[in-house]
C-alpha cells in the first residue's frame, strides 16, 4: 500500500465513515493538534530524565490516539464497529501522577516560566499545544450543531487534566535535573 493516495491534493481529507471535508475544517485542526501534541509527548518521553515515566507517558500516547480517532471520526456515520474510548480510570490516572509528584515538589507561589533545561522545555511545549488542542475541541464542541455532534465529555476533561499533568511534570523534571526553576515577578 502507497503511503501517497492523491485524494487529498484539493484540500480535501475524509473522516472515518467517509465524508470528504476541507482540511482547514474545525474538526481536522483538533485532531491534527492532538496528534502534534502525541509528537511532543514522544519528545518528553525520550528524555533521559524520564525513564521512570516512559511507560504512563506511553500510555498517554495511547490515549492521545484514542481521542484522535474520535475527533476524525463523522459524528453522522460513526462505524458500527466499537472504537476505544476514554475513561474515567484514564483521568484518575493523571490526577494520581500529579497528586504523587505534588508531594514531592515545593510548594508553588508564583507563576513559573518555561525553560531551565532542554528537557524541561520540551515539556513546556507539551503543555502549550495541550492548551491549543484544549481550545480547538471547545470550539468543536461549541459549534456543534446537533447532540451528535458534541465532544464526548470526558475527552475535554481528559484534555485539561492533561494539561495540568504537563506542568507538574515539567516542575518534577526540573527538580530531578537540578535545573532552576524561574518565577515570574512583574514589573511594578
């Protein structure tokens, strides 16, 4: 099979079940985010401060995956075949890594800019696309003409507890790499 199809060479792409939709379409940015976001979690599960998370951060690639096959998927002609699906086990997972590496870290008074390590920058990045992809499925979501059209709810808490998971770990990296952790002090 030819990884090239030309189908797509007007601007056109389909979503699962079939419909042919414009590549600039709401529903493409989403997943298309998702899976910039699935990229840089590749990015910050390859760092070698990491290896003890390699596997939970797998775990969120798959269930970045997950919700991509959902945003791709046409509300209106979903398949009759079961597609995976997040859970609430996926979202107590996140909150239980947070909640472990809470214990572990000072406690935070002030906002914290990105940087200090390479690594920790990466996952900075992460965290900023997490943001992004957030807003593009709350738009989906909000545009949604019908309640088929709707964004499961429990792909946008995932999302935002996501995102929280993103900036604890990138204070727990900095941590274990010794790497300053920088405080926002606005100018008076």
């Amino acid at each position: 099979m030819k990884i090239y199809t030309k189908t797509g060479d007007k601007g056109q792409t389909a979503l699962i079940g079939g419909r042919r939709v414009s590549k600039s379409d709401l529903r493409i940015d989403a997943y298309g985010t998702v899976d910039e976001l699935n990229s840089w979690i590749g990015l910050v599960r390859d760092q070698p401060v990491n290896i003890v998370r390699r596997e939970l951060l797998k775990e969120i690639q798959d269930r970045l995956f997950t919700i991509g096959s959902e945003l791709a998927t046409d509300p209106e002609k979903a398949p009759k075949r079961v597609m995976p699906t997040i859970a609430p086990d996926d979202i107590m997972l996140l909150e239980q890594a947070m909640d472990t590496m809470d214990a572990e870290l000072p406690e935070l008074r002030a906002f914290v800019l990105p940087g200090g390590h390479e690594s920790v920058s990466f996952c900075h990045l992460a965290r900023t696309v997490c943001r992004r992809a957030e807003r593009n499925i709350i738009t989906l979501n909000e545009q949604a003409l019908t309640s088929v059209d709707t964004v499961d709810e429990l792909v946008m808490q995932y999302i935002n507890r996501l995102s929280d998971y993103l900036f604890m770990l990138s204070r727990k990296m900095a941590q274990e790499l010794n790497a300053e952790e920088v405080t926002w002090k606005p100018r008076t």
